[in-house]
C-alpha cells in the first residue's frame, strides 16, 4: 500500500467517525529537517565542537590544501 492510498483510507475513517483528517503525507517534511539541523547543532556544542560553518570549513580544506613545507 503506498503513502497516498494510507493517507485516502485515514481521511475516510477520520470522516467516518467525524475526527480531525490526519495531515497530508510530506506536510512537516522540512519541520523535521530543521528539527534534525538543530539537533545536530545541539551534540556539537555539547561535544566542544563548532556548531555552524563545519561543512564549508571542511571543505574548504578540501579544496584549498595547505602548502608543504619542504624541511
């Protein structure tokens, strides 16, 4: 059964027993990325760790290597 066809078979119980339909499928979507980003800011500052600007950081080491220094 796919997401749609749950969504279809909820909505028509929920207006059977005269309920709240549930939200469509996809609705808090980017809720949950924002909730999942601010969790993942949360562990990095409680690891002692940068909370923003790691990914372009790290990348940028990537891309720009440091020079080696010839001893």
């Amino acid at each position: 059964m796919s997401i749609t066809q749950q969504y279809l078979l909820d909505s028509h119980r929920a207006r059977q027993l005269g309920e709240a339909p549930p939200p469509a499928p996809g609705r808090h979507d980017w809720q949950v990325v924002r909730e999942f980003r601010d969790y993942r800011r949360f562990r990095a500052v409680v690891a002692g760790r940068p909370a923003r600007g790691r990914l372009r950081e790290a990348l940028g080491r990537w891309l720009r290597p440091r020079p080696r220094s010839t001893c």
